[in-house]
C-alpha cells in the first residue's frame, strides 16, 4: 500500500513538471530579424531576412528552461535595393549557393535583472561562434484575438561580419562597417486549430473535413474506413492531400484525443512518409500519449529528412537532453 502511494505522489509532483515546457513555433508573418551596417561612415543601411523559421521550448515558470532553436534562409536577405542583394547572396558575402541557411541553437538562458541573456551556437557560411543576446520578455503566454496562445520577445545584439567570412571584395569590405547591428522582434504561437479550414484544390471537397466531422459523430473507425471508402471510389472528388489528415490531428491533439489523434497521424505518415511536418505531428502525437520512445525515433527520422527542421530539434532538445 505504501509503494502504491509514494508511485502515486511520484506521479502527482513529476506530472506537473514534465507539462511545463511547451513548444512554440516563430510566426514569421509577425517577427523580424533585421540588421543594420554603416556604409562609408556616413550612412546606414538597414535590411532583415524574409525567410526563417524557428521552435522555442518555452517555460512560464521559469524561462531560464527554455531553449530556442532557428534557421534563416541566407538567400532571403533584403536591403531594399537588388543589385546590392544580388551581391550580398554572391560569394563573396554570404555565399547562398553554398551556405543556404544560418542557424542559431541556444545553450542556455540566464536572468540578469530585468533582462534575461540567452546564450547560444550561430553558424554563418562554414562559421560556429558563441553568442550572447541580450532578451527583453515583451509578452507572456496569453491568447490573441485568434484565441492562439501567444509569446513575444526583443533582443539586440552586435556581430563581427568578418568574424564569420562575410567579407566581400576589397573595396566593399573596407567601406562597409565591421560591426553589424541586429535586431530581433519575436512573436510565437500554439496556434489555434480550429479556426484553421481544409485547404482544398479549386474542385475538390476536403476530405479532413469528412474524417474529422466521423469521428466526432460515429467514432475513429468508422472515419478511418469513410477515408479508405472515400479515397477508392471517389479519388477526384476529394482532396486527399497531407494536410488534411495532419489537420485532424492536430485538432484532435488540441483537444486531448489523443489516441484517435496518434491512429490518424500515423496513417497520414504512412501516406506520406517523407515529409517532416507530418513526421513532427506525429512526434507530438507519441509524446501526448507518453510513447517517448517512438516520438524520438519519429523526430530524428523528421530531422533526416529535413536538417532545418527546428520543431523536431527541439522536440529531441527536450527528450534527450546533452
């Protein structure tokens, strides 16, 4: 009786713990990585880069346990001007052709006042350095008008172009100041699955519609079996693209069905093996229903498909940390 007891206590103070790092994705649409350079002393010239990604594991309690894991795509910089940008993505500076993607994978998070400093590995062109950035907490987690749950962050920081072999020719190298300003404004979300419809090819009905409308109504194999009906007879009626089914299970997930929601995602990554975001869902899906063993292979077989992949990074962060 009293092992059962000291399991039971186990379980009530661990349970706590393990649910309280959540994982964020960056919405790009509404962050900024910008930088700014002097160029000849006189002027400044401001630019970001349009295309990235990133996952933060995220702790209300204690931010210190949060990590941060980014990619940027190098050939999505921006100056405002195309014969600069042109030459920027050339070898010259950032070599796009080579170096496709900057990343940036935090080590740690320290308080400091009312600043936290997140310490991490950024890798330019063939370069890894260490960084610290100062972080300002701008929003802790709350909903949006979209009902997402919602973080945000700023942070500065002061590069050496040189230090990462971004250098250019000579004379561009000389007028164009060493130091680089940047400027990071971060919003991230667990979005809201249900106000997300099932995009569907002009023509075709949306067969994730169908499936999860089943088994709210008649059960997980009765919508299992509509799926295989549908997709037999009537294969240029509906949409059976990966989306859908990746949907239903997110909503599925969102609202704690999570063993219906590990059967979908599972046949969606069976239908559609090689693609990492359906492996990431189906990640999630074994680590909702406490199979760790299965979410690690499932997010390292993501990652080999997708290098870039932060969410599986992270979520690997969290299951094999060190």
């Amino acid at each position: 009786m009293i092992r059962y007891l000291i399991i039971a206590l186990l379980v009530s103070v661990l349970a706590p713990l393990s649910m309280a790092s959540e994982k964020f994705a960056v919405d790009s649409g509404h962050s900024k990585i910008g930088f700014r350079v002097t160029l000849a002393k006189v002027a400044d010239v401001d630019g970001r880069f349009s295309d990235f990604d990133g996952t933060i594991t995220y702790n209300e309690a204690d931010l210190t346990k949060s990590s941060v894991t980014a990619t940027i795509k190098t050939a999505s910089i921006n100056t405002g001007d195309a014969d600069r940008d042109k030459d920027l993505k050339g070898a010259g500076f950032f070599d796009a052709d080579n170096y496709p993607t900057i990343r940036f994978q935090s080590k740690s998070m320290e308080k400091r006042g009312n600043t936290f400093i997140m310490t991490g590995v950024l890798t330019i062109r063939d370069v890894t350095r260490d960084v610290d950035i100062p972080v300002a907490w701008q929003l802790h987690k709350g909903p949006d008008l979209w009902k997402n749950a919602r973080i945000g962050f700023e942070g500065r920081l002061t590069l050496q172009r040189k230090d990462y072999g971004v250098a250019g020719p000579v004379f561009w190298n000389n007028a164009i100041s060493n130091e680089v300003e940047i400027e990071l404004r971060i919003s991230a979300e667990i979005p809201n699955f249900d106000l997300w419809g099932f995009p569907s090819p002009e023509g075709k009905k949306p067969v994730g519609a169908v499936v999860y409308d089943t088994i709210e109504k008649d059960g997980l194999q009765a919508a299992i079996q509509q799926y295989k009906t549908l997709k037999q007879g009537q294969p240029d009626t509906y949409a059976f693209t990966p989306g859908q089914l990746n949907l239903v299970g997110r909503r599925l997930l969102q609202h704690g069905k999570n063993k219906e929601a590990l059967e979908i995602l599972k046949m969606n990554a069976e239908l559609f093996p090689n693609m990492a975001e359906i492996g990431d869902s189906l990640g999630d899906a074994y680590l909702a229903v406490g199979d760790h063993e299965n979410a690690i292979q499932t997010f390292k077989k993501s990652l080999a498909i997708d290098p870039a992949d932060t969410s599986a990074a992270e979520s690997l962060r969290t299951l094999s940390p060190g």
